[in-house]
C-alpha cells in the first residue's frame, strides 16, 4: 500500500511537469514559489526514497526463497535490464524524440533518474548480500549518515552543466556530451545506494509478528521524524541549504524548514521523508477499503506504472497543447522547453492527474492480475 500511495504522488508531480502553465525545473529553487505549488512539489518527496527503500526490502524478503549466488545473479540482470529501460524507454517517453533535441544542439538525451539509480543500487546490493543484513544496515548508515561530509570538497554542479569528471555524478547533478548523445545525471548514485542497502538490512522488520513490526515501525518512524526536526533546527549538519527565518511569516519560514536537498538526497531530506513513510506502513495494514486495495494494486506493479503514466501524460500535453493552438512539434522534446504560454493552472493539474490514474487503473490491474496468475521468470522484470 506505501509503494502504492508514493506511485500515485509521484504521478502527480509528473503531471505538474507535463501539463502546467510555465513549469520550472524545480519550482523549489524559486524563492518566490507559492505555498500550493511548493507543497505540490515537496509531498513528491516522499516517492523516491520509499521507492528506493523497499526495493532493497523486497530483496532481503527475496532471501527466503533464494540462495545469496541466485540473489546475486538476479539483482545484476536486473539492475542492467533497469538501467536499458532508463536509457532507451523512459528517456524517450520525457522527450518522444529518440533522434535528437534540439535545444541539446540535436544530441539524444539520456536522462539517468531513478530508475537508473534503482537498478545501480541493485546491482551494488547483488554483490553486498553476500555479507548478510547486518554488514548492509552498518554500510548503508555510514553513507547515509556521512556523505555530506564530502559536501565541502566534492564538485558540484547544475542539471545542464557540463564540463564536471563523470565521477562527480556519483554526488551532483551534472550533464555529459557522449558522442550523439546528452546525459543528463539526475540521481547522483551514492547516496541512494545507501538508501537500499538500509532496505535491505531492516526487512527482518517484515519478518516479525504483526505486533512486533507494528511497535517497531511507529518507534523507528517517530525517532526518525523527531531526529530530523532537530537536525534541521541546529542546522549545523545533514543538508547544504541553510533555512532562515523569512521575512514573509510563519508560513515561508516553514516553506523554507521544509526545503531539504534531493539531488544528492540529504541526510535531512532521508529523515525527513522516511519517518513519516515508517509510521504510515506501520498503520496501513490496520486499514481497508477499496482505497487500500487500489493502492495495493498500483504497488504491486510498480514498473508497469511507472513506464506507462510517462507516456500517457506526455500524449496527454500534445492534446492539450494541440487544443491551445500549438503545433505537435512543439512538444517533441523535454517539458521544459516546452513553448511559452502552454499549460493550466495547478488546480487543472490535479484534474489531468486524478483523469491518468483513472485511465491506468484498468491497465495496471490487469498487469497485476497476469502477475498473480503466471510464474514465468520474466514477469519478475516487469
């Protein structure tokens, strides 16, 4: 139900990307971003590191019914099959121009998000179990709590600046011309990294009684909220963005409280979005209703998803683009060059959101009912 709920969240800041009215790359480095549109973008916060998080949970559950070579075999065939889907299917789906953009001087973007930093982590994890849950926990808290210790000497950079070593995508943002094609580093590696390998070495939480996980969930849930609240307070460590109070009022003080670092995820941000995430899985198996079992559903097949609301909502903005008078071209390359005067407000991108998930529910749920009926091996890549 958790990955279910993040899927649908994430949908929504997708949507904002693809349909609304002078959309930012990231309207929370904007100063001037209003409440609705912040909250918009931060609630989208949660998606990646749960996603990532019960990726590596899922994969310690996998122990069960695996041997640790089996293990290993299959997280590196599918981390590189995740990283072929990134390179080839999702990066065509933000641009529908697989030959070339424009605004990138003709080059194929390659844009290297989370999907690329899941099937990474896989990859990493396939080789880390063998050293068993407790060295992975110990591993993935010492990145997770140490790496912005390197903030102060590693390069950093912006999404669209070139000219950084490869190596430093491991912890900015940066892009690459490789031949014909533009990369973009979107997730730096690291960090993430470690968010599996903590996956990984807590899903015996998943093992214990009802009871037992329930207690644990809401306990580790609760320190982890209440560790970043007073991290954030000191404000001495855990993230490289400084908060202020604002001139503005309570309201952007907290705006600003709230704004942690994703690209790399900050100590901050983790605490920050993985304690609420912990108490919330913590009660959602008390819950029911048909609102659980669609989340249920839409978490069960998570890639399926992912892959087709890309697609559906970019066809979704050259409909709406060619009903506003533009022309089909103008949408054959990446949201943000998308042309001036596009789009609805934020009000109408919650209306296209709530139309897509109605339009993939019936798609999703017969995916997940092929799932459930059928063993074949490689349903586990879909």
């Amino acid at each position: 139900m958790l990955r279910g709920l993040v899927i649908a969240i994430m949908a929504i800041d997708h949507a904002r990307d693809f349909l609304m009215t002078a959309s930012e790359l990231d309207p929370m480095t904007n100063p001037d971003v209003s409440a609705g549109l912040f909250f918009t973008r931060w609630v989208t916060h949660f998606c990646a590191p749960v996603f990532v998080l019960l990726a590596g949970t899922s994969v310690g559950l996998m122990q069960a019914r695996r041997s640790p070579r089996e293990l290993g075999r299959f997280l590196l065939t599918r981390g590189l099959w995740l990283i072929f889907v990134e390179v080839v299917i999702v990066s065509t789906a933000w641009s529908f121009a697989p030959t070339g953009i424009d605004e990138f001087g003709g080059s194929i973007m390659i844009a290297m998000q989370v999907i690329y930093a899941i099937g990474a982590s896989m990859i990493v994890l396939g080789a880390a179990q063998f050293m068993g849950r407790r060295a992975c926990l110990a591993l993935g808290l010492i990145i997770v709590l140490a790496h912005n210790l390197v903030d102060p000497v590693w390069p950093t950079g912006q999404l669209l600046e070139t000219g950084l070593p490869l190596w430093a995508s491991l912890h900015t943002q940066m892009a690459s011309q490789a031949g014909p094609f533009f990369v973009l580093w979107v997730y730096p590696l690291v960090p993430w990294i470690g968010v599996m390998l903590l996956g990984f070495g807590t899903s015996g939480i998943f093992e214990r009684s009802q009871e037992d996980r329930f207690r644990l969930l809401v306990k580790i849930g609760g320190a982890l909220t209440l560790a970043y609240i007073a991290l954030r307070a000191i404000d001495m460590y855990g993230d490289p963005n400084p908060w202020v109070m604002q001139e503005g009022g309570a309201i952007a003080t907290v705006i600003d409280f709230l704004n942690t670092t994703k690209y790399p995820p900050s100590l901050s941000f983790l605490l920050m979005t993985l304690g609420p995430a912990a108490i919330f899985c913590a009660y959602a198996e008390r819950m029911s209703g048909f609102l659980k079992d669609a989340l249920v559903m839409f978490g069960r097949v998570p890639f399926a998803f992912y892959v087709s609301h890309l697609y559906l909502l970019h066809c979704m903005a050259i409909a709406l683009g060619l009903v506003q008078g533009f022309k089909l071209s103008d949408f054959l390359t990446v949201y943000f060059f998308f042309p001036p005067g596009y789009g609805v407000s934020l009000p109408l991108v919650y209306v296209g959101w709530l139309a897509a998930m109605l339009m993939l529910y019936p798609f999703c749920k017969w995916v997940a009912e092929v799932k459930a009926r059928k063993r074949s091996w490689w349903l586990s890549y879909v």
